[in-house]
C-alpha cells in the first residue's frame, strides 16, 4: 500500500518512474525545493541489525553491543527495542515531519504508532491491519527475525531459505498474547480522524484497485492502468499459513 500511494504521488509530481527497490528505500530528498516526500519507517530509529550465519539468524542491538542467537531470546530483545518510549532522535525527526507540514508539503509517512508517542499531526491517517491477528504475529516474528520485509522480483530463493524460521507454536502463542496487548494500546493510540483498511481486503488487488479502495479515484490523469510497484509482499497469508511448524 505504502509503494502504491508512493508511486501515485510521485507521478503526480511529473516522475511516472516504476523505480526500484534501492532507489524507494534509500530515496533522497532536496527538502527546501520538493513538493513531495515518502518517508518510509522515518520514525524509527536503527535499533537492530541481523546476519545468517552457521544456520542461524543473530541479532544485535545498539550497533552490536548485546549479541544474542535470535533462537534463545528474540521474545525479550524486541520486547526492550520495540519500546514507545520517547527519545531525542525521535524528536528530531518529529521536529522535521513538522517543518514539511507546516510548509504544506505532501508528506506520505509510514509511521508505527506504538514506537513513538501518540501522533497530533492534523492530517490524514491510514491505519493498515490484519484480521487474522495470528497470520499477522506470524507475519511480524519472520519480518523482524530474518530482517526481510518486503521482497524483490526474482528473491524467491531467499524466501524459501528463510521460511524455515517461522515460529514454534509455543513461541507463536507466547506472541499473540502480546500482540493482543499491545493491540489494544495501539487502537487507544489511532488518531480519530483516521481510515483503517485490512490486508486481506487489498492484497490481491492490482495496484490502482488499492488506489480506489482508498478514494483515488484520479490515477488516471497520471498513470495507466497497468502501472505496477517493484516490490513483493513479504509474509502474506500465503506465507506464513504454509510456514508455521507445529
């Protein structure tokens, strides 16, 4: 949905470019002359790296000062950095998103809510969920253990090489529990004046489908209709059905 919006904002700035999954993620952006900025995950401050390694994925955290095999412990490394505690980097960054809006720019922003403070930008939110709250905490534990979110065309291989990491039943329990905690903060956290959507109502959909689902009813006046985004879903319901062990 992010790559989606992205893509229809960009082409309404003048670049019909598909793009790439390097050029998306690692975009820079002149701030004083755009008119348009996506900021994916820009809030979130680089809190944790992994590597592959003797079959078996690592973590560290803090730039490599608690190394830990992700098998042993995962449970209590993301319960410590995936806090909603403030910090200065947060402010920062806050403090910029500020800035662009004030300047009345078009700011598209995937921002998890629970890693920062309750969002008071007087804007339009869209809050993406799942229905299926295990499928969804199947889908986070293999995003943040493998570090893979989202895919490239032809990274099939690497998806099968990590499939394998898909949680224990007993592990998957243990997270639903507190996703269904952590769910009920977040929904206290919703701005009101924000549209939900679920992931099984869209991810089959073509791109400009997704558009209109979400009342952009224009992307004709800037794109065909058979415009498309250079990256794979990660962990669909496909996925993490097929992958999880008993």
């Amino acid at each position: 949905m992010y790559l989606v919006l992205d893509r229809y904002y960009r082409a309404k700035e003048g670049d019909n470019s598909k793009g790439s999954f390097e050029s998306i993620y690692e975009r820079q952006y002149d701030l004083d002359n755009c008119n348009y900025v996506g900021l994916n995950e820009y809030l979130v401050p680089e809190i944790i790296d992994t590597t592959f390694y003797n079959d078996a994925l690592w973590i560290w955290r803090n730039k490599g000062k608690a190394k830990e095999n992700v098998k042993n412990n995962l449970h209590e490394v993301m319960y410590t950095t995936m806090s909603h505690k403030d910090c200065s980097e947060k402010q920062s960054r806050r403090k910029i998103i500020d800035d662009l809006i004030k300047n009345q720019r078009n700011v598209l922003l995937k921002y998890p809510l629970l890693t920062n403070p309750k969002p008071q930008w007087d804007v339009d939110y869209i809050s993406c969920e799942r229905k299926d709250i295990e499928k969804q905490t199947t889908s986070l534990y293999l995003s943040m253990t493998t570090g893979y979110y989202h895919f490239k065309p032809g990274d099939e291989k690497i998806i099968k090489r990590y499939k394998k990491f898909a949680p224990q039943q007993k592990v998957l329990d243990r997270w639903i529990t507190d996703m269904k905690m952590s769910w009920k903060f977040y929904q206290m956290m919703k701005p009101k004046k924000c549209q939900t959507v679920y992931m099984e109502d869209f991810e089959d959909l073509k791109p400009f489908e997704v558009l209109e689902m979400l009342g952009m009813t224009d992307w004709g006046n800037y794109l065909n209709k058979d415009f498309n985004v250079p990256i794979r879903k990660a962990w669909h319901s496909e996925d993490t059905t097929i992958t999880k062990r008993s």
